[in-house]
C-alpha cells in the first residue's frame, strides 16, 4: 500500500484540532473525503484542509469514495453505528474515545472488526504523551512492581463543553464529563496498571451546575460552525467511580466538568517496590533504595504531539499488520467499567458487577 487514502466521519472539534491536522503531518497519507450532515460546517472544513470530496451521508463517502481508512469524531451516539459500519465495508477505523457508550456495543464494534479483519483502534490520545510512555517502560521493567490501588482523574473548575449542545444531551452523548474525560484518565490507569479484570464497581453523579453552567470553549468557537444547540443539559457535571480487579487491585475515579474546586489533571499509582504520580509539577517517581528514600524525576518529553502519534501509530498498524496499542478487551472493559458508573449511581451507588452487564 503506498498513500493511505482517509476519510473523516464528522467535521467537528476533534477533527479539527487533532485527527485533520495529525493526518496532514503524517507521510503516506492523504485525506481525501470527508463527511458531516451540517453541510455550512461541511464546506468550511474542506476547504480549510484542503479535502476535495464532500458528503452529507457518511454511508454514501463509505460507498463512493476511494478510501483505505476512516476516523469516527462524531458524537458518541453514533460510534457502534458508524464504526461497524465503517468496518462491513472494509475499512479500517479510528473511533474518538469514548469508543462506546455501553459494553454491549463495545463488544459489537469488536466483533465486527475481528469478522473484517481490518485496524480497529480507540483514539486514547492520553496514551501517547511523554509521561505515559516513559511510566510504561517503568512498569513494563518492573520498576514498580505489582501495582495494587491507581487514583486519577481530570478536575475542572468552570469547563462544560458546548453547553447545551451534543456533549450536554444524553440522546447524543450518552452522558456527560465521565464518558468526555473521566474515560482519559480510566482508560490511561488501566493500561498503565497492565489491564487486569474488572470485578465490580460503585459510583456516583452529581449535577451541581445546572442552573448556573458556564461553556468551557470546547469545541473551539472557531469549529462551531452551523451547530444548533437546543440548550439541554440533563447529563452530570461530576462522577467518580471505584473498581475492583480480580487481583485484588482497586482504581479511583473522578472527573468534573464543574465545581467549586482546584483544576488539575493528575494520576497516582501504588506498586510493592515503587509509585508514581502524575500532576501539574511533571512525573516523579517514589522508592528506596539502600535502605533510603528515593525520589526521583525523569526527564519527559513534553513537546509531544499527542495526536500525531496517535495517527502515526495507527497508520503503521495498517502498513505492518501489528496490533494497535488499544486492544479489543481494554476496549471493552473500560467501557464496561464507565457503564457500571452510571448504573451504581442510578442505584444509590449499590456495587455493579461487571459480569452482569
């Protein structure tokens, strides 16, 4: 294969900022077609990257147009539609996290890209940063050792995205900064602490800012181009979830698009032999060594473009046939685990057992 010949499905913020750009800068491919059914926003966006086919039906670019590739930036709704979909006629696929809104159709995305025989990736973008990839090879060495309990979360002080618009409407999104960036810092922890099973969940979800909500700027204004927002809001603004692993590990949650609070982004990771924590300060590891404390700060490459790599890893797993960083149980745990989130919340908080979902 020589031009990897794309298509984008949505046209949106995402697309935009991360996956048109990261395609534009990587060699051996071209983007070619895209689609979205707001035809002003449409013509914008190919005209800006220069993409020369347009369509309003996505079914009719997958039908027509001379692509080996897609990326899916459309709302989560439409994720297990458009992907297996995208996969029945060949393709091979991109889908923005949250890849799926329940396990359920997790698992019908999976199988259709094993039925396919063609890349299924999740774009957990989060997975590429310099940190992560430097926390990796640590663990990876065994440097930590058994990693038993992980907490982490995004915080945010006043950043609801596109209020009242798709990200803030259930029918669209499936919920709200759980499923936007609660899934981030899951599925990051999860990889890092090497994906052992999920047993059970608790959780809980807040709507403290719905009367006094404040659009955080995401999407871009720039990309909002032709949207028509209904000014519904009926997802939360706040969750946290607790999981329980088969190896006796446990994981902490918590995302929040609003709230009286701190921001910050952070993640820390308990082994037997070392830790690790992630937040605004960079990356320092925590051990001992000749009967002394150790702290330690490695250098990270923080110049990373996050979605360039993204897009360079799934381009080669097309060229070479390997098997994206994302695999198909990660996939479907982690979207098991934001499932039993909602579930235990709408339940008081009662425990979910991931195998009865």
């Amino acid at each position: 294969m020589e031009t990897i010949r794309v298509g984008i499905i949505g046209a949106g913020g995402i697309a935009q900022y991360g996956h048109l750009p990261a395609y534009k800068n990587t060699p051996g491919v071209k983007v070619v077609a895209i689609a979205d059914i707001n035809e002003k926003k449409l013509a914008y966006v190919a005209d800006k990257f220069g993409v020369p086919r347009q369509f309003t039906d996505y079914k009719e670019m997958l039908e027509q147009a001379d692509i080996d590739a897609v990326s899916v930036c459309t709302p989560n709704s439409l994720h297990r539609e458009m992907s297996v979909n995208a996969l029945n006629a060949g393709k091979h696929v991109l889908c923005e996290k949250p890849v799926a809104v329940t396990g359920a159709d997790a698992e019908a995305i999976i199988a259709a890209a094993e039925a396919s025989g063609k890349v299924f990736m999740g774009a957990f973008c989060q997975r590429f940063s310099g940190a992560s990839q430097v926390l990796k090879k640590f663990i990876e060495e065994g440097k930590l050792g058994d990693i038993y309990y992980v907490k982490g979360g995004y915080i945010r002080r006043r950043g609801i995205p596109g209020l009242g618009g798709w990200f803030t409407t259930k029918a669209q999104s499936g919920g709200g900064c759980m499923l936007d960036i609660g899934v981030h810092a899951l599925d990051r922890m999860y990889w890092l602490m090497g994906a052992p099973e999920p047993v059970a969940v608790s959780g809980a979800t807040y709507q403290a800012f719905k009367d006094n909500a404040v659009d955080g700027g995401w999407p871009p204004f720039d990309t909002r181009i032709g949207d028509v927002y209904a000014g519904i809001f009926d997802v939360e603004d706040m969750a946290t979830g607790y999981v329980r692993f088969a190896n006796g590990a446990t994981l902490l949650l918590e995302a929040t698009w609003a709230g009286n609070c701190e921001p910050s982004s952070y993640m820390q990771l308990f082994g037997t032999k070392a830790g690790a924590l992630e937040d605004s300060r960079g990356l320092r590891f925590f051990g001992e060594e000749a009967g002394s404390l150790l702290d330690i700060e490695p250098h990270v490459d923080t110049k990373i473009n996050i979605y360039e790599a993204e897009i360079a890893h799934f381009v080669d797993c097309i060229r070479t046939g390997k098997k994206p960083i994302t695999t198909a149980q990660e996939i479907i745990n982690v979207a098991k685990m934001i499932e039993a989130v909602y579930r235990s919340a709408e339940k008081n908080g009662q425990q979910i057992k991931i195998s009865e979902l």
